[in-house]
C-alpha cells in the first residue's frame, strides 16, 4: 500500500511536470484541479492554507506547493517525489536547449527572438503581479521605491536590503489588519525535525560564501550562487531573473545566453526555477546542471519542512502577515527593476525588437494564448525578420 502511495504521488507529479504551463499561478490552479478536485487528498481549506504557507516563504511557489501536498501524502520522501515529478521533465528540456546552444552555430534570429519575448513575459508578470501585492497606494509606494533603489544600485545586497526594509514598512502599516485563522495539517514530522531544517538551512547560508573563497572550485561556486539566489527570492520565479543575472553574468556567460535562457524557460512546463539547469549547463556542463538545481530548490525543502510543523502558529501573527504585505510589495519592484535591466536594455535594440515585443505582450495578455505558443512563434519571428536584414 505504501509503495502504491508514493507512486501515485510521482504519477501525478509527473502528469502535472509534463502538462503545467503558464507559470506559478496558472500552477496553483493546475494542483488544484489535480490533488483538491480529482484526488481529493486534501481540502479547500488546507490547500489554500499551503497556498498561503508558500507564499510566505522565499523561494518558488508553485514547487513548494507541490512539495508540502507530497509532505502531507506521504512524508519526507512523498514530497521529494513531487518535486522530481514536477521538475524533471522543465530540467532535461533546459539542460539539452543549453547544449545545443553552446555546442553548435546557433541563428541569431532565434535567440533574439527569445531575449525580445523575455520582455513580453515580465511585464506580463509584472501586471498580475502589481494587482495582487500591491493592490493600494501604500504598496505601490514601496514598490516604486524599491524599483528606485534597485536601479540606482543594481547589487544583490541591495535587493537583499530593499525586501529587509520592505518588511519592516508593511510591519508598521499593517500591523493592527487582522491575520487569518489557520487549519491544521496532520504531519509525519514534527518540531525537532523542523528545527533541524531551519538549522542546516541557516548554516549553508551563511557557510557557504564565508567558505567560498577557500576552495578554487567552480561547482563550489554553482552551489553557493544557486543556494543563495534560492534562498533570498521571493515573488515566484520571475524574480530569479535579476538576482542570477548578477551572479553569473559576466563571469560565466554572456548577457545574450543568459536572457535566451529566460526566453526558453517560458516555453517548457514546470516552475520556472529549473533556468537553472539550463544555466548549471552552460557553467559545468552535466555535473554543473546537477548541483545548479539540486541547490535551487534544496532551500525549498528546507524551509517547508522548517515551517510546516510551525505553521499554525506563524499564521495567526498579524505583525508576520504585516511584513509579509510589504516584502511582497518589495517584490514587485524587484521585477519592475528588471524588467528594464537586464531585460529590455539586452532584447531591445531597434524599433522592429520592441515592435515584435509588442506583439508578444498583445498575445500574452489581450489574446489570452499559451507562453509556449507565444515564445514557439516570437523565436520564428525573429529567425525571418534578421534573415532579411
């Protein structure tokens, strides 16, 4: 029976890996249907209060969503098992698009055509995004302020310090708003066991870059950068961008690489966190996609397994909910910030590049068609358009 489970969790995991485009939150709507309206393992309640867990948390959404549901259906090894159904198949697609990038004469056409629907992407995210985290004035406040700093700083400190400082403006607005009630979700571990999480995940946060400048080794670098980028990102993974952006470009990569990446990763199921193996690809090859991705998403199960046990308790403090409105704020900004740089500073060239973004924001938005559909046809796009210029 238990064998039974834990396949069952990598078959549904596996259907939702292979079938989940759209983003985050087009996979929230996706686990829904999945695991609270066919599979009935758990409830409305308990689903949106996962919800509301792994928006809380850094990292990736949708896969620690996906994560916490295995937890709660099969333990430790239930939620590895949804992780790997629903990011393998986004990491084989990235990991070969990078190799064939790298090792062949590749059109430039294309490749712009994927930097220019880069651009199309954010703002698509930056729209959905600005109405759901920064819904009032004093929300926009800090996102336009943190996309100020950002630009006028552009240093993975500075973000760091811009979410820190957000956190502590929507502490002291919102803190008298009332916080939710929470449900109880029935674990196989308990406090220790999250004690422990949080513990390790603290120590290679702060060992890792401590650590990094005894050990001449790019793989070490891999796994510090990608921990770190991991560990600090809030907002889903559009926010990747600028954070990885300063870390590996130009030390590992050009810009050019970089942004196709981004492009490339809208067009594949699953969360967009696995550009890592596209990006662990191009840093060190087959061994560099495995560490890149294995410490992507390690603070992911780190921080549910630190929380979950916790969780009931965090959910009803109103100050934690407070600074969460304003980081989420802070978040925005962020990708309001990128969105300019790297983004359309490396795609937006001439008028015929913003022209074709035009196009692919119009079909993203107003026409309501699939990123990977847009992505498929703004690559084609620019193959025709710099073949006859």
């Amino acid at each position: 029976m238990t064998k039974n489970k834990y396949l069952e969790i990598l078959k549904a995991s596996t259907k939702l890996g292979l079938t989940s485009f759209g983003g985050p939150a087009a996979h929230i709507g996706y686990f829904r249907d999945e695991y609270v309206e066919k599979r009935k393992w758990l409830d409305d309640k308990a689903y949106a209060d996962l919800v509301a867990l792994c928006q809380f948390l850094p990292g990736p959404a949708s896969s620690q969503v996906g994560i916490s549901i295995g937890m709660l259906r099969g333990g430790i090894l239930g939620g590895f098992l949804s992780w790997f159904g629903f990011t393998m198949p986004s990491v084989l697609i990235l990991a070969l698009f990078a190799m064939f990038v790298s090792g062949a004469a590749f059109d430039a056409g294309w490749i712009q055509g994927l930097k220019i629907v880069a651009v199309a992407v954010v703002a698509h995210a930056l729209l959905g995004m600005g109405k759901s985290l920064a819904p009032d004035k004093q929300r926009v406040a800090i996102a336009v302020l943190s996309a100020t700093a950002i630009l006028l700083m552009p240093t993975a400190w500075a973000q760091i310090g811009v979410i820190i400082a957000a956190g502590f403006a929507g502490y002291f607005i919102y803190r008298k708003d009332k916080a939710p009630e929470a449900v109880k979700l029935v674990l196989s571990f308990g406090k220790k066991t999250g004690i422990a999480a949080w513990t390790i995940f603290a120590g290679l946060l702060i060992g890792l870059p401590l650590l990094r400048p005894l050990f001449e080794s790019t793989y070490y670098a891999i796994f510090d950068i990608f921990y770190r980028v991991g560990s600090i990102v809030f907002g889903g993974g559009h926010v990747v961008l600028p954070m990885l952006e300063r870390e590996v470009v130009p030390m590992f990569m050009d810009t050019d690489l970089f942004i196709s990446g981004y492009g490339a990763a809208q067009a594949v199921p699953g969360p967009l966190f696995t550009l890592s193996a596209y990006l662990g690809q191009l840093m060190g090859s087959g061994l560099g996609v495995a560490i890149a991705v294995a410490a992507m998403f390690l603070p992911s199960f780190l921080l549910v397994i630190g929380t979950l046990p916790f969780w009931s308790i965090i959910r009803t403090k109103s100050g934690v909910q407070a600074a969460l409105k304003g980081v989420n704020a802070a978040v925005v900004g962020v990708l309001l910030a990128a969105l300019y740089d790297p983004v359309f500073t490396s795609a937006i060239k001439a008028p015929i590049d913003f022209a074709v973004a035009i196009i692919a924001f119009a079909m993203l938005v107003y026409f309501k068609l699939a990123p990977w559909i847009v992505v498929l046809f703004t690559a084609i796009l620019g193959a025709a358009i710099y073949a006859f210029l």
